[in-house]
C-alpha cells in the first residue's frame, strides 16, 4: 500500500530487501538497477563515470563501447567515487523524485550504513529494520544518530497494535463482529501484527474459521482449540500440515535465502515444471509463498522471513547440507554465463555443504569482490575463509589473498590484524616476486609511519624504492618517492622527493597519483610559506582530481585552497572553498572530512567577525571528531573554540577549553599545537589582567614552537608586545613587535600583520612616538578595511583618535570616532582584546567635543565590562580583569564618578 501511494504521488521506488548473512545491499541495488539501465539513462551520466561502473553492470559495457577505465586511486578514493557513480545511476534510472526502499535493514553492517549515507543527496532513503535487533552499538543507529542530529532522517516506530485495532483488523477481513475471537487473538499475540495473522491463519487450519459463500468468515461451533503461545509455534504448526512435496520446495525455497527465480528453485529440485508450479500455486493458495512481480525483483519470496527461518532451522544437518550442494550446483547451471553477481551465495552454498575446493574459490572470488565495491567487512569475512582453505604450499594464492587482506584491514583501521597478514607476506619473501616484494616492503613502510616508527618506515620504503627500481616496478616506485616525501619534515628534501615522484608518475601515466603528488607539493609549500607556488599546485591537484573523478582527492584540494585563501585574507573565495567541500562531503559520507571543513569554516566566519556562527560550526565540528576519534582534530577544535569565546567575553568556558586542548596536545605530543595553545592561553591571561601567568605562559608556548611554525611563533610575539605595552615597558613591546613585523610570513598574512601592526602603534604611542604609531595604526586600518572586517577597524581607529585628540585636532579626532560610534550603535563591541580602550578613547573624544552622547559610550562600557566580570567564575581573575586592566579600572572609575 505504502508503495503504490508512492507511485501515485509520482515517486519512483527501488525497494531491496536485505537477505540473512548479507550485509551490504550493494549486491541488490546492483541486481535490482541493471534491468532499468536504458540507453537514454547513460545519457544524463558522463563517460567517466560511466567507466566507473561498467565493472558491475554488464549492459553498460554492452550500450556504451570504448569506455575508458578510470584512473586507479588509493582505496578510499575509488571507495568514494563508486558510490558516487552509483548515486548518479540510481537517479538517472528513477527520473523524477526517488526513494531507495531498504527493507531488513537491521541486517545491514557499518559500510553498507556509510554508503548509503552518501547517497541521501541525490535519493530519498527509508529504511525498515526491527528495533529489537538494533541495538545501541549496532552500526544503524551508530551512523545515522548523527545525520539525525543534523535533522536529516525521520523516525517513526511502528508500535503494536492496541486491543480496538485487533477488533477493527478482524471485522474489516472477516465482514463479521468476531469479538469472542479478536479478545482471544490480542491476548496471545501481545499486538504483534505478524502474530495475530498467523493465530487467524491456525483456527483456519484446525477448522474453527471458515470462509462462506459470500466472502464473511463464520465460526464451525467446534471446540476451541489451544492457541499457539508464540509465533514460532503458530508458524511451526502451519509448516506441519504441509504435504511432503509443499515441504520438499518450501525447505529448497528457505535454503535459497527466502526469494528465488523459477528456474534456479527447479535446477535445484528437478521435477516438471508443471508439477512445480502447480507446488508453488498450492504454496501461494497458503499464503506461505508469494509473486511480487516487480521488475528487477525475485520472481517468488516466502511471504515473511520468520517463514524462511523457521524452515530453514528445522532442516535436519545432513538434508541442509544436501540442499546447498543442490543450490549451489543450479546457480552454477543457470547463471553459468554469469556468475559473478553470485559468488557470495556460492560460496555460502559450497561452504554449509561442505564442498571445500568450491567454497575455496568462490569466497576468495567473492571477497575480490567485495572489496572491490569497499564493503570491507564482507571482504574480510571471505578473504578470511578462502586463506583457511587455502594449503600453506599454494604460496601464490597465499600471497595474492594476503595483500588483499592487508588492502582491506589498512581501510579497516585494523592494525594489529594488518601486521600480521604483512608479517606472513614476510615469511613467503623468498617466493615472491620481485615486484610483489617491493609492494609488501611499502606497505609495511606506511604502516610504521601510521603507526609513528619513521625510522623503521624510512628503511623500508628505502629497501621498496631499490627493489622497484630493479625490476621496473614504476607505480611501486612512485608510490615510494611519494610516501617519502610525506613524511620528510625537511620541506626542501621533501619537494625534491615528491618531484621525482611526479616524473614516475607522468611517464607511467598514473594520473591518479599524480593528483595527489601535486597535493602534496602544494602543502610542502604551504609549510614554507610559499603561498604563490602552493596556491598553483593546489588548483592543478583540484583539475586533476576533477578529471579523475576523485572525490576524496577532490575535496582535499577545495579545503587546501580554502585554507590557503582564507590565510591569504581573500574569505569570500575561502568560504567558497570549503563549501564546495562540504557538499562532496554531503555526496560522500565522510564524516572526518566534514568535521575538517566546519573547524575552517569556524575559523573564517570568525575572522569575518561572525562568532555565533563560528561557534556554532566549531561544535558541530568537535562533536564530529570526537565521534570519529580524531584527538588532535578535536585539540584543534578545542583551541578555536577558545579563541571564539574569548573574542566574545566569555572568558571562563574559553579557559576550560584551552585547557582540554592543552592535555590532549601534551598526552599525543602534538608539540606545534600545544605551543599554538599555550599562547593563545597568554592572550587570554593577558586580557584577564593576569599579567605573571601571561608571562609565563608565552615563555613555555616561544619554548615550545618548532621554528617552522612561524605565524604561530609571531603570534606569541605580538602577544609579548601587548604584554610588555600594559606593564609598561614599551621598549621591551616595541622590540617584540619590531620581531615579529620581520618575520617574512607577515608579509603574506594580512590579518596576522594588522594585528602585530595595531599592538606596534600601542607600544609606539605609549614610547611617545605619535607620528610612527600613527603610520603603523594607518596601515592596519588599509589592512582591516581590505579584509572586510569592520569589527576590527575599530582598534586602529580609537589608536588614531586618541593620538589626534592628544595633538589637539579634535575634528579630526571626531571624524575617526565617527564610524566606531557607529559600530558601537549596533551592539556591544566583540573582537578587540580590550573592547574597554576603544569605549574609553571613544567617550574621551565626545567628552572633549561637548557631545552629549558621553555619558552614553561610558555607560555602555561599564555595563559590558560588569557583564563579562560577572561571568569569570575565579574570583582573583575577576579581580585582576577589573583591578589590574588599565582601560577597565578607568572605566569603572569614571563610571562611578559621573
């Protein structure tokens, strides 16, 4: 019914049904898609992608000749650019609006849940399970909770039924008041719909019930008759009434997992196709079996799999195993000119009859298989069982199922598993091949560098690359140069590195990899601070992912760019950027991605002086990476968020979150990061009026910071230079200041040179040096203004109105106080460290002109301050904030004098 009011609503529906022991429905949605696949469809898709999927659906290969294959990825990559390939198909096959129906989804295991987040963009997605075998750690609620949180899904929960639904259900199928019966059935069944049809289904069976000559039900007067306590008796009960030849089909039809084709169900139980058929009308009469007649579908389905199973366990263990061998041999002799789409069931088959060569080969095929769409769970599983069968002297089939082992559990995460299978590899060395030695060589290379052994990783990639060399082995070889251009913390060794691995790669023509060796080049220069060369490799990298059709490589090149652009002071293109990222991620499923994106995004529309909304994408952002388990991403997180809440005020909660950055910095040893913390720690024990703790702060952060971290170290500096300025020693500020201004990187950020610029001309007036502070306040205004960010014009401006008052041109001291009284219009001041010395020069100048809005600014100023001193739970920190701070204690002074 559900479905045909979809149809009528003008919705295509592709409905699949998860069988048991299958846990992706890649496998269906490819089965269930290949008799839509029509010419005038792959006309909408492009030929690359078109490539992509060619693999699995045969008639694409038919109606589209001379398709390309498409460039090989790293495993990720290609994992991502499928389901994206297939996303596009199922939408080109069911025009208009779509649903993809995925019924049993309770079956379903963490990747197949993954994938199909990924394609909720294109298609809509219901997914139907019982909630008695989903628990709280199954993948289904572990995966979709988040998207649920973002307010993507819909939960409805079908409850059970109430004792007037059981009532009404019986009259409208019996066209009688049966309540005698209906209270009887409600009791027993507890409101289990299923239940209550098979109860209605037994008093049938025992005579009770009875279908007169006009369609009613009506009652035989004999004796009740016991109901059945459970469903498994009720349905145990029907099953036993069946005739000998209705049993024999429906334990073949069980054994072929409950949906079968016609001529696989009389392939494995020979008898005439009209005695069969006249079986199954005798089973449909019952209401066992079913003919869904949908296209793409089974052509007969037991009628619920509480049916398949009970029949299935019931099979004694010598006729199961009879029944498989008989299953497996009819798919073999019915699909023998195709047999990949059942390698899984094959295998199954094979396996539970005990048949050990067959089972070897078809799950080793099966695995392949898997592996090959990313469903890595099912990969292993099978990969597992056909190495188990696999004699220990077959060393080339060893070797072969091991590497592709290893392939899967490095997807995996899986560590420990991925050692050992490199570990066997070791054992097999003298027998391998030359070229297989230098790829199990890499791998273990890049499994030490995971798993942070660099000089045990730099001997084996060292060993790879000689052996590639050797016996022509290009891809290993550039691969090689690659990874050891990764993890060379010299960036001059490492472009030298990834040069070499760029020329491989070009003259090999992997143009996969090419993509990611510019990517890499492009970050090598983004360390140096050579942001000219970095932005080119970046936009090269992002054609070539493009061109591809790797998303993953894709979206890493939008965020480098957006990065580079946002550091660059351009935040529209930044912006810009990291949302086309984010609607990769959207396409993708890539939560790590996405919670990347949203702390950059956080730390732009902050810059921009948007702090809600920077807050709001910072938490998002730390939720997803700690749902994901990425400790120095949340670190990261942790410390922007603290960055965000101090430029608002809310100094308490931004020290508990510095504080929580600090100890995961410390405890993984992300050195450079816990510098960053420690000095933004410094800025906020500066603003505090903590001036010994900033002190000392700063002095661990300048200790600790690598000195390839330069914007960080000037940072530190100008954040020494405030210090200095507020303690009074403005020779010491205008020192620390001077070295930081120096620094090339200044030259290259922007916002980083106006605010070293702004502290500069606080030290400078302070030293008595008016007109070089003027200059440096000017050139962080041009700076503000070109970066758009008015919130912070603000400083320089109150700078220049405070030395244009003190020189005695109070029109022109007006004139620049202008537009921050009209800042100030539209609320409290958020972004300055001491938002107080803007209000303060502010009413100073108005209180000099005459102006009666005074009053008004320094009313506004001792209202915040009391606001943001209310909100410091430390007692000796609220007290330092308004004792210590100088513009503070001004304001509160003459706040209370007036």
């Amino acid at each position: 019914e559900f479905t045909g009011y979809l149809a009528s609503q003008g919705v295509s529906v592709l409905q699949i049904k998860i069988a048991p022991g299958e846990p992706s429905p890649l496998g269906r949605i490819v089965s269930a898609l290949q008799p839509l696949i029509r010419p005038a469809a792959l006309a909408e898709l492009p030929p690359a992608t078109l490539g992509v999927l060619a693999p699995l659906f045969s008639s694409i290969g038919q109606m589209r000749e001379n398709l390309l294959a498409p460039p090989r990825l790293d495993p990720a990559g290609e994992r991502q650019r499928l389901y994206a390939a297939l996303t596009d198909l199922t939408a080109a096959c069911l025009p208009g609006e779509a649903l993809l129906w995925i019924d049993d989804a309770h079956r379903m295991g963490r990747v197949a849940c993954e994938m199909l987040t990924g394609m909720t963009g294109r298609l809509k997605l219901l997914l139907s399970y019982r909630s008695e075998e989903v628990p709280p750690d199954h993948p289904l609620r572990q995966v979709f909770r988040a998207a649920q949180r973002e307010g993507a899904p819909a939960v409805l929960r079908l409850h059970a039924l109430r004792p007037a639904d059981v009532e009404a259900l019986i009259r409208q199928l019996s066209h009688s008041d049966l309540a005698e019966i209906a209270a009887e059935i409600n009791q027993q069944a507890e409101g289990n719909p299923l239940h209550v049809v098979s109860l209605l289904q037994h008093l049938f069976d025992e005579g009770q019930l009875y279908v007169d000559a006009g369609g009613g039900w009506g009652m035989t007067g004999e004796a009740a008759v016991p109901l059945p306590a459970t469903i498994r008796e009720a349905i145990q009960s029907r099953l036993q009434r069946l005739t000998p030849a209705q049993r024999r089909v429906l334990d073949m039809a069980a054994v072929l997992g409950g949906a079968f084709d016609f001529a696989v169900l009389q392939a494995a139980s020979p008898q005439p196709e009209a005695s069969l058929l006249t079986v199954l009308d005798e089973l449909m009469d019952a209401a066992l079996i079913t003919e869904p007649r949908r296209l793409g579908q089974p052509e007969f389905a037991i009628a619920h799999d509480r049916y398949t199973e009970i029949s299935y366990e019931t099979l004694p263990g010598v006729r199961r195993r009879q029944l498989h061998a008989q299953a497996g041999r009819a798919l073999e002799q019915v699909h023998a000119g195709d047999l990949q789409p059942h390698y899984p069931a094959l295998a199954t088959h094979f396996g539970k009859a005990e048949i050990p060569e067959k089972e070897r080969r078809y799950a080793a095929l099966a695995g392949e298989q898997a592996a090959a769409r990313f469903a890595n769970a099912e990969a292993i599983r099978y990969l597992e069982r056909a190495l188990e069968l696999t004699a220990p002297e077959d060393v080339e089939r060893r070797a072969r199922l091991l590497l592709r082992c290893e392939q899967v559990y490095d997807l995996l995460g899986e560590r420990e598993a991925q050692r050992d299978a490199l570990g066997e590899l070791t054992t097999l060395e003298t027998r391998l091949s030359p070229q297989d030695r230098a790829e199990v060589l890499h791998r273990k290379a890049r499994l030490a560098w995971l798993s942070d052994d660099t000089p045990q990783a730099q001997i084996h990639i060292e060993e790879s690359i000689r052996l590639a060399q050797t016996c022509g082995a290009v891809e290993v070889e550039a691969a090689g140069y690659l990874l050891r251009g990764k993890m060379t913390l010299d960036q001059d060794s490492a472009r030298q590195l990834l040069g070499k691995a760029l020329l491989l790669a070009q003259q090999a023509g992997l143009r996969g990899m090419e993509g990611d060796i510019v990517r890499s080049l492009g970050n090598a220069c983004f360390w140096q601070n050579d942001y000219e060369a970095s932005q080119a490799y970046f936009e090269e990298a992002l054609t070539i992912h493009r061109e591809v059709g790797d998303l993953r490589g894709e979206l890493s090149a939008c965020n480098n760019l957006g990065l580079l652009r946002q550091t660059r002071g351009d935040f529209p293109q930044a912006r810009d950027f990291f949302e086309q990222g984010l609607a990769i991620c959207e396409k993708t499923g890539d939560r790590l991605a996405e919670g990347v994106l949203l702390t950059n995004l956080g730390e732009m529309t902050a810059a921009l002086g948007e702090y809600r909304q920077a807050q709001t994408y910072l938490e998002r952002a730390c939720r997803i990476r700690e749902e994901v388990g990425n400790e120095e991403g949340v670190a990261m997180v942790l410390q922007r968020l603290g960055d965000v809440l101090t430029r608002q005020g809310a100094y308490s909660p931004a020290m508990h979150h510095y504080a929580r950055a600090l100890e995961i910095n410390t405890r993984i040893k992300q050195h450079r990061q816990r510098g960053e913390t420690l000095a933004a720690m410094g800025m906020l024990r500066y603003e505090l009026g903590d001036y010994a703790g900033a002190q000392e702060v700063y002095r661990q952060s300048l200790a600790v910071l690598p000195p390839e971290a330069e914007p960080h170290w000037a940072l530190a500096m100008a954040g020494l230079s405030l210090l200095h300025h507020a303690l009074g020693d403005d020779a010491a500020a205008i020192a620390a200041g001077e070295q930081a201004l120096s620094l090339p990187v200044c030259e290259s950020l922007p916002a980083l040179r106006a605010s070293v610029l702004t502290h500069l001309g606080h030290a400078l007036s302070g030293a008595g040096h008016p007109a070089e502070a003027a200059g440096k306040y000017r050139q962080a205004l041009e700076i503000r203004r070109r970066l758009q960010q008015p919130h912070l014009e603000t400083e320089p401006l109150a700078g220049l109105a405070a030395l244009a008052r003190d020189g005695g041109h109070l029109d022109d001291a007006m004139a620049l106080v202008k537009p921050v009284l009209a800042h100030l219009e539209a609320g409290p001041l958020q972004g300055p460290a001491h938002p107080t010395r803007v209000y303060l020069t502010c009413y100073r100048v108005l209180r000099a002109a005459g102006d009666p809005r005074a009053g008004e600014v320094l009313a506004a100023a001792h209202a915040l301050l009391q606001e943001r001193a209310a909100a410091i739970q430390d007692a000796s920190l609220r007290r330092s904030y308004l004792e210590n701070v100088a513009a503070n204690r001004e304001v509160v002074r003459l706040f209370e004098g007036e």
